[in-house]
C-alpha cells in the first residue's frame, strides 16, 4: 500500500529527548516499511526512518521562538498539508498525525485520511470542532480516550495503542529488591508528590528520571524539590540507551497520573522490563494494565502504598508477556487494518 | 462574473459597530451585485448584502470567549475555507479578506484567488510565510503597505484603496470654525495624547468619537483620561448616523497615527465631509492626503500645530472631489479590474 504518513514538525522523527508521539511515528513508518509498503513520512528534517522522508522544515521546538510557535508554527503545517493533499493521488491512505488541523483538507479530495487523535479530547473547543466534521475516521489510543467526546456521532475506525520496539527492554534482568521508580515530566498532573509520598511511606527508595520543561521550572523548584530528602535520587532525563536499566532496576514503577492519560508509554516500557506497575485508575491504565497481574490499579495514595508493600506478588515475567500486547508489530498490524478497511470502502464508493 | 467573497468571521458584514475591514467587504459585495456580477459572500450570519450570503457563523466576536477566539475560530475559518474550495468550480475568481489562512487552499484548486491583505505586513511571521507563497496574487490597500515586504518577490496583483458609501457624508455643511475632531480606537498608536495637546496648544476645542476596547481600558484611564480638560469633549463611539455631523462639524481632523497605518478609513470619511485632515507621515498618509490642498502632512506635534493654525487655507470642495477617488465605485472598478486580469491569465495557462 502506498501511505503518507504526516508528522508534527516539532520534532525530529525520531525525538532527540522527550515527545511520545514522534517516537510512536518512527516505529509505525519503521514498520509500515518493513512489512513491504510504500511510506512516505512528512516531518521534520533530520528524522530517521526508513520511509521515504519529505522534510520540509528543521524540527520547530529548536529553533522557534515562543512567538512563531504561536504565530508561524499553525501555517508551516497547513503549508505541509497543502502540499500532501496536492499530492493525495500518490498514496492510497493518508495518515496524520496533526489531527484538527488536517480536517479541512478531508473535503478536498478522495484519497481516504485516517487521523490519529494523540491526546486528550475533553477539550471544550475540540467538543465544538469535532462534530463538525462527522465521517473523518478517527483513530483512539485508548478506548477510554473517546468517552470524553462519546456523546456525538464520530467515525471510529479503531482503537489502535500505542506500540514501540520493545527489545532492548526485555533482555536486563528485573530486580525485585530494587529502587520504586518514576519516569515523566515533572508537572503536577502526572504526580511527582504522590511517587515521593509513596517511596516514603514504605520506605522504599525512590528513583526520578524526569524531564523539567521550562513550563514547569516553578512548580518544580517550588512544590517538588523542597519535598525530596535522601531517599529520592533525582536523575533528570535520560535517554532510549539508559531506560532499560532504569526500568529493570526499579521494584515496580509508580504511575500516580492524574489526569486522563490517554496511552501513557512508561507503562509499557515498564512492563516490557518485567517491571510491575503500580497506577491511579484514570483514562487508559485500566487497558493498560492487568490488576494484580501486571500491577495494580488503585484509587488513591493510600492503596498505593499498600500495593507496593505487595508487589513480590506480581511475576515479572507476567508483564514482559503482556507487553508484547504493545509491540510495534501489533500496532503496525491495528494501523494496516484500518488503513485496508479505508481502502476498501473508497473503493466500494469510488 | 460569479465572485466568492470571503469575509472573516468575528463580525457581521457590514458591522454593528467598529469594523473597518467588514464595511469594505460590505460595500464591495453590493457595489459588485449592482454592476451585474453573480456575487457569493462566505461570512457570519446576520450580514447585510446584496451578494448571495452563505452563512456558516453568528459573528464570533460577540459569543465566544477569548479561548474560544484562540483555540477555536482558526479551526471554523479553515472549515469554512475547505467548503469553498471544495464548490470552487462555481465561481471565476474567489476573493478572500482572511489573508493567510487562505494560502494553503490555492495550492489544491485552479480557481484563481486573490487575497486582500487588510493589515499591517511588517510582523516577522508574515515576512517568513508570504514568501513561501510567491505566485498567490495579493492585493494592498496601499502601496505603503508593502514596503515592509518589499524585499521578496511576490505577486502583488494592485494596489486598491478602500472605498466607502460617501454619499452620507456629502450632504452635511462643513464648517470651518468647528472643533477639531478625533475618530478611532483609543490606542497608544492612534495618538489620542497628540491630539489633546494639539487642542490644548491651539486654543481650539477637541472632541473625541472613540471607542475604548477592553483591552484598552487601561491605557484610556491611566494615560488619556487625566489629561483630558474642560476643553475635551469626549463622546465614545457614534454609529455610521452620526458620523457624517461628526465630521462636518469639525474644522479639521486630527489623524495623529503613529505607526503604519494600512489604510486609514477616518481620512476619507473626513474628506468626504468637507473636512480637512492633518494627519502625520506614516503609512499610507501621504497616499491618501494631497498635502497643501487636503489637508496637511506632518512630521511631529509641533508641525501639526501649525497647520492647525493654517487650517483655513484649505477649500472644504476640494477634499470632497479628492474623497472621489475612495467611493465605492472606485473600489469596485478596481477590483473587477483584478478579477479580469486573473480571469484571462487563468484561462491564458489553463
């Protein structure tokens, strides 16, 4: 199959460091292309892939100011999409990753889209936006994800998760005596306190690799690090190469997220080292997780606490397997349903 | 000829209240209807016109928060822009006051569009995006306008001067020994400080016909409001029936704006009315004042002064012929012009 696949320009394809959904996008195109399509990624130049890449741009983040982030940034990707949509008879599917932003070009010509809708959807002008445009397939990264739009009359093509190349996680050896860890931006939606609060009630250690936006600079400095005693090691970020190990290392890894996730990678990269993982029960950790099979979902810090005095119960081996549900073969495989079920119904129309 | 218009959303066409660029769409739809055209306006619902009007919207500017005008209006101008292109086989020439939300739609089909720029061109994003779309043809409001992009080679199909419905304006006597008169936003950049110091150094009262903007309530209580004396007669915003006494019973117009004004709407309504301007050299100033016969031009306060003093050597009938050259007719001609040339280098290459 012949299929474009369309890319923030935010970020290189892969990331450099932090960026979730680019990391994803380079698995798919990887592959989309192992699997004998024809993928053409537009993004960023100075991605990696192996799809033929069409770059138009250096990745933004890097070179933007805050104000063309603003003010620039939107028009770059309608350019970018201009010229796909241009080009849309090349490709028997368009895949975007730009979500709103590509609806309009739906109507303008037949080539089917599919767009992947990478983050929360309980956003007041999404619930406005959304249903005006009733028969653009949309693609969910969880289930829960949809139930904050599950009052209109969306097209649903699938729920696809996530998936990433999960190898190089399920080779370190899991310690079960280890360090309770943390991985994810410091900012108060994902509960850097509550890992703290946990790790202290137990007694247990706590390990935080953890990026600081610049965003997050006063929340950090104000709320976290005064709470941090010696029994917290904070490392700051760290790369594909050390988590892994960090993964491995860790008893079980704290997913105190509360808000809405809608996939939430750390859980399978938790998983795939053997890695138990102990989560709030919001948005998507109950697909995510098997409770008290590969973790445990709790409803607030005190059953926190008290699952992580369990954790020897849960069998590491137990998570690597249902990590493989996360694979990048299962997502390329959810993805290549879809895009055959596109294909065939413009056809049947067509 | 069949002309898509398109008009921005946030006002009614023409506006309840302050909209510059919405009273020239609105002169523009009917002047063309009354030449015989076949005229579609794409705008908000409870627009006036004698085009035939596709309403997709209320005006955005009186129901949506400002949320809501950041995250959400980008999104229903770009559906609106998918729908007329997508019908673009229906008109011989789309004509868009969205500006540069428009740009990516021209790359996807051979109707040919011209865009009206209606604002300033001197902001670093615009100089980084008009010059990725160099053969789209632009029209400028003056040819002030683009000496800020001067430096790129782009399409500029003319230059049109606004036109208005002056004929309002031309029944009112002037009178010569009126109040000097101030008409606009109260902003820092439309010089409401000038004005009350040229009034005050003349002897000769001011009144002001000004609306203060939300966001500009500061800057009128903190700066405009102390110095306003016993001789400032400050009486907000008056609507298009109070406009052409307003004018008429000034002596001069006060037109102290000090940045580059595009346009510059107040300057002909004043002509219109027989009513001399003095206005400083910026922007389009000297483009649509004949210094000496209509007014004068200025390079500072003191100037200004001055020929405040030497207002009476200009003849009211004079501006009036001059304000001719801004009529609604003018416009349109103008216009159809553009539309003829696209018309026939269209089917040139087509």
């Amino acid at each position: 199959m012949r299929i474009a696949q369309v890319a923030p320009l935010y970020e290189a394809v892969p990331p450099e460091a932090y960026g979730g959904t680019e990391r994803v996008i380079a698995v798919l195109c990887d592959g989309l292309a192992a699997a004998g399509h024809e993928v053409t990624l537009f993004g960023p130049e100075n991605s990696l892939t192996d799809a033929t890449l069409q770059a138009s741009e250096q990745p933004l983040r890097e070179r933007f100011s805050s104000d063309e982030l603003v003010n620039l940034a939107p028009h770059l990707h309608l350019q970018m999409l201009a010229e796909i949509y241009r080009r849309a008879d090349e490709f028997d599917v368009i895949h975007s990753h730009l979500d709103i932003w590509t609806l309009p070009f739906t109507r303008l010509r037949d080539t089917p889209t599919v767009l992947t809708m990478h983050g929360r959807l309980d956003l007041d002008f999404l619930r406005d936006l959304l249903p005006r445009y009733p028969s653009v397939p949309l693609v969910s990264i969880s289930d829960d994800q949809r139930l904050a739009v599950a009052d209109f009359d969306l097209t649903w093509a699938a729920t696809v998760y996530n998936g990433l190349d999960l190898t190089a996680y399920q080779d370190v050896p899991h310690d079960s005596d280890g360090y309770l860890g943390f991985v994810g931006r410091i900012t108060e939606e994902k509960g850097p306190l509550a890992a703290i609060e946990i790790s202290r009630r137990t007694g247990v250690p706590l390990r935080m690799a953890a990026k600081v936006d610049p965003l997050d600079v006063d929340y950090y400095e104000d709320e976290v690090k005064p709470e941090m005693g010696p029994d917290v090691d904070f490392i700051g970020e760290i790369d594909e190469q050390e988590k892994p190990a960090f993964y491995a290392g860790a008893r079980a890894t704290l997913f105190p997220s509360d808000w809405p996730e809608p996939f939430g990678l750390v859980m399978i990269e938790s998983l795939a080292s053997g890695t138990p993982v102990i989560a709030l029960r919001r948005g998507s950790v109950p697909e995510v997780i098997d409770d008290g099979v590969t973790g445990f979902i709790c409803d607030d810090v005190d059953e926190m606490v008290k699952a992580a005095e369990r954790i020897g119960e849960i069998d590491p081996d137990a998570c690597r397997r249902h990590a493989q549900r996360f694979s990048a073969e299962e997502m390329c495989r959810g993805y290549v349903e879809v895009y055959e079920s596109l294909v065939a119904g413009a056809h049947q129309s067509g």
